[in-house]
C-alpha cells in the first residue's frame, strides 16, 4: 500500500519536511517512490511550502492514504477538500449523511378526554 507522509530532515530545533509518496512498509526516513514537494513550518508566511499538486491528486487517485498532517497541507493547497484522515468521508459529509438517514421526529398530539 502506498502512503503519502512527511520525511523530516533538518537539525535540531529547525525542522524541514518534505512530502512523499512511499510504501507503508518501507521506514519513515527510508526509501520513497516519488517525492511531491516540502514543508518548511519555521519559514516565514507564504513562502512555507511547496507542493507537486498533480502529482498528489495522482497518487490519491490510485488509493494512496495521506497521512493527518498531509491532509491538513492538501486542504491548505485546495486539493482534498472532501478527503478525512486516512481517505475516509470528513466528518461533516458523515453528519451530513447521518441527518438524511435520521429518522423524524413526530410531534406528539394532545390527549384527547
């Protein structure tokens, strides 16, 4: 199963990641079969990360399962609106749906004597 994860490079105290595409199994630092971009958190705004947005949409379509932080970066890019963690529904579209399956409320009549 392929992943899309974050490798953490960089020294103490001054992290950088970059974004990548690689088997489950394969270790966090260890090989990878495509890098997608990189996040730099200690940058300054707007210039904090640079992503290969094709790409990604590519390997989500094939069923790669993005890690938390890479869906928190795919939204911020304005690519995985709809994807939750791990390519479940987000949580809004699960209540959403749970409301349409609701049974209704019947409103109880008065008491006849």
């Amino acid at each position: 199963m392929v992943v899309l994860r974050l490798k953490r490079y960089g020294r103490t105290h001054s992290p950088f990641y970059r974004l990548a595409a690689a088997d489950k199994r394969s270790p966090s630092d260890g090989r990878v079969i495509e890098e997608l971009g990189w996040f730099s958190p200690t940058a300054p705004e707007g210039q904090q990360w640079k992503l290969k947005g094709e790409r990604a949409l590519y390997w989500l379509s094939v069923g790669a399962q993005p890690s938390e932080t890479v869906i928190s970066l795919l939204r911020r890019a304005g690519l995985a609106n709809t994807v939750g963690t791990k390519g479940k529904a987000s949580m809004s579209a699960t209540r959403q749906k749970a409301r349409r399956n609701a049974p209704k409320k019947v409103k109880a009549e008065p008491a006849k004597s």
